[in-house]
C-alpha cells in the first residue's frame, strides 16, 4: 500500500502520520500574554534538537479556524515557555487542557493544576510534573511559508527540574520511575512505564566511530 501525500488531504495526511510516528512525548506547554494572562496547553508535535545549546521544537498546529494558538501568540509576544513533562497520574489534567478555553482562562484553573514558580522565565512550571524545562524561543516562524499550517518553535533551554526520586541508581531518569505518558493515534497513549520496555547497548565499534 502506498500514500500519495500529494494526492491525500490535509486532514487525512495528519491522521497517517500522527498515528504511525509514535510515541511521541508531549510537552505541556506554560506561557503568559503581554499582560500576564496565563495559558497551559498540550501539544505533542514536540521533539528536542540538540544539546550544544540545549534545545528542544514545539509546534502547534493552527486553531481550527485558521487562527494562531495562545501558545504561539504569548511566545511571539515574550519569547518565553516552560515544558511540563507529562507523567500518568496528571494525563486527565493534560488532556482536560486541550480544550479550546476562551483567551485569557487559565487552563491552571479549569483543570485543577498546581503551578509552581520558574527561575529564570515568568512563565509558571507544573507542580507535579517530574521533570520540566524552562525555555527562551530563539525561533519562531510560520511553516510553510506560502500557507502556514502551524508555527516552529525552537526553545532554548535555560534550566531543567527534575524530581530525585525518578533518578536511578546511576543517577540518569529511570523511565519507569518518571512513567510519562506518550502520544499515540486517535485516542491512544502510551507509557514509559512498560514490561516490554527493554535495553540495547551500542554495538561493538561504536566508540571508534563517534571520535
């Protein structure tokens, strides 16, 4: 069977992809409008770029309607977010984000969420969440750009909380303690807490082709 995108609508090209290019993580996303109104959505078109600087992609997907998310507003207007990893006990609270709120709700309130204070952005981090990023947009641009869909956002990450009690023994996350639930097709997630989950060390001359 084969897909001709070119020849596949808009929606029916987002349901193939979004349900084969699994799991995705998904980044619960803190900003606050130019006068201070906060905003907390889901997003799991989200991935990190690299560590030299640390920096990670979002990208919201335009409103229905046509129009920019509150997201990509509050960015373009402070050029400052935090990402809230996601873990299982806090997934109806995240999802109960992704409703469409009138401008200026705070999600915070409508689903019951805890905030807690960032160090070197405004924008508020999530309790709860084990680990969480506080980031600077250093990219923020419509794609494509003769009929923008979403918008790309690069954020660079400034600092990063991490609960202890998710760390193992050799002091990195340990999946199953952190237990973030992943994005998958239709109404699917997953969890990084799995008996399927398994390790793969690399492979003999790894080393040697990395220097």
């Amino acid at each position: 069977m084969i897909i001709d995108m070119d020849q596949t609508s808009a929606g029916r090209a987002y349901q193939w992809l979004a349900s084969t290019i699994t799991p995705r993580p998904v980044a619960w996303v803190s900003t606050l409008s130019a006068e201070g109104q906060g905003n907390l959505a889901p997003f799991s078109f989200f991935q990190v770029l690299t560590g030299d600087p640390p920096t990670v992609m979002i990208s919201p997907l335009h409103r229905g309607d046509g129009g920019l998310k509150d997201t990509v507003l509050n960015i373009q207007a402070t050029d400052e977010f935090t990402i809230s990893l996601v873990p299982f006990a806090l997934v109806d609270a995240m999802n109960q984000c992704s409703v469409s709120y009138p401008h200026g709700v705070s999600e915070f309130a409508q689903a019951g969420v805890a905030p807690a204070a960032s160090t070197k952005v405004k924008p508020p981090r999530v309790a709860a969440s084990p680990v969480s990023l506080e980031c600077v947009a250093v990219q923020c641009q419509p794609y494509p750009a003769d009929k923008p869909s979403c918008y790309l956002i690069l954020g660079r990450v400034l600092a990063l909380h991490i609960d202890e009690a998710v760390l193992g023994e050799d002091g990195r996350a340990d999946p199953a303690r952190l237990d973030l639930v992943s994005r998958m097709g239709g109404d699917w997630y997953g969890r990084t807490r799995a008996e399927t989950n398994f390790r793969l060390g690399r492979p003999a001359g790894w080393d040697q082709a990395q220097r």
